[in-house]
C-alpha cells in the first residue's frame, strides 16, 4: 500500500548506530553523492535524489486542500444510520482541517477523478485538475472482535489504525505523514440489525477518534511557519 511507504510505524524504535571505516565511508563533501544501487537509476537520477533531499521546504501561506479517503468504506452501503454517520466523520476531519490558518478551502477530491491505479503521481495530477495546492491522503485498517453474552448484550470491539500523509501538488514532496490507533467498544443496540451493524459502528468510532488526532497534527504542521 503506498501510504505504508509514506507513513513511518506508530511506535517509535531506538536508532540504530552504524560504524564505517574509512576505507567505506563516503565523502559527500568532496564528491558527488552516488547510488550503490545501480537499478535506482532508472526511477530517479542521483542527480535528481540529490535535488529533491536538499530542498527545504515550506508549507504555502495560503492553501486549497484535497482529501483523498483510499479504500472501501463499507458502512456507506451497510445502513442509512451508517452512511450519514460515514458522512459526519468526513465533515469533521474537512472542519478540522480548515482550522488551520494558512487552509482557505477543504474539499474531498472527487470520485470521478480518483484513479483507478494508485500511485502518487496519479494522485498528484488529479489534485492538480482539482486546483488544490495540497492533497491529504488517509487510509484506515481495522480489527474488530465480537465477544457475545448470555445475559447481557453482545460487545463489539475495534482496533482502527488510521495513516496519513500531505502531498505537495506542486513539488510532488510527501512533506509530512502521521499515523494514529484507536479502539472503541460498542454494545449491540436493539434497532441494529444485527451484530454486523454493530461491529461497522465500532469501526467508524475509532476511526472518527483517529482522525481527530490526525487532523490535529496536519493542522498543527500547516500553521507552523
């Protein structure tokens, strides 16, 4: 999944310290960086690696942003009460996200212009038809479990992981991704349908969790000058 190369893990590891010898060491004050892998070429130059890794940038004083959900939604065609629910949490990520001085418009990107094939220079050329500066995308996976009781009313419980990362339209740099995990417990309602209905409602809780501490943090990172 492209947005598992562009986000780093949720938990945070130790660096890992490396000695080199000198005999091995690369001198990039004294000559040209170069790939030890030959076949890197063929994507981007050494050159153009070199470019892209010493460009500082800068997020736009004033930004159009796109947002783009990656996967099946399922809740949209489960239930009415789902779908305007799956809706609900998709204005207040958008609302969120405007909260952010440098935002003048948050919009999600639409269906017809969403490729079928994903790659980040697709989803850089539909944002650009869109005219929107910044492009957010997020993609959620979850875990649900049922534990059903004899005497009382069945649990439903989901570990939501949602990711996150900002594609600069213009430059095509992936300045910033983040990563959130929420869980939620939901106990079966009698109006659900069954207890499906109410697995898909822990899901899209956790998820709304997620995205809330997401779009404080993009929001966070666009104001900061």
């Amino acid at each position: 999944m492209i947005l598992m190369l562009l986000c780093a893990a949720c938990e945070t590891a130790a660096p890992v310290q490396r000695s080199s010898s000198p005999a091995t060491q690369v001198e990039y004050d004294r000559q040209a960086p170069i790939s030890l892998f030959a076949d890197d070429a063929t994507v981007l130059s050494d050159a153009d690696i070199d470019r892209i890794l010493r460009f500082h940038y800068v997020p736009p004083a004033q930004a159009r942003v796109a947002v783009l959900a990656l996967g099946q939604e399922v809740w949209f065609g489960y239930s009415d009460e789902l779908a305007r629910t799956g809706a609900d949490v998709r204005s207040e990520f958008a609302h969120q996200l405007k909260t952010a001085a440098t935002v003048t418009e948050v919009s999600f990107l639409p269906t017809l212009l969403v490729p079928t094939k994903r790659s980040v220079g697709l989803f850089r050329e539909a944002a650009a038809r869109y005219q929107a500066d910044l492009l957010i995308v997020y993609q959620s996976s979850c875990r649900t479990y049922e534990k059903s009781r004899l005497f009382a009313a069945s649990t439903s419980k989901s570990f939501c992981n949602v990711e996150a990362a900002i594609l600069d339209v213009r430059t095509g740099l992936v300045p910033f991704a983040t990563a959130a995990t929420k869980d939620l417990t939901v106990s079966k309602n009698p109006e659900d349908l069954n207890i499906y209905e109410t697995m898909r409602k822990a899901e899209l809780g956790a998820i709304r969790e997620a995205l809330v501490k997401i779009g404080t943090q993009i929001s966070a990172y666009l104001t900061r000058r």
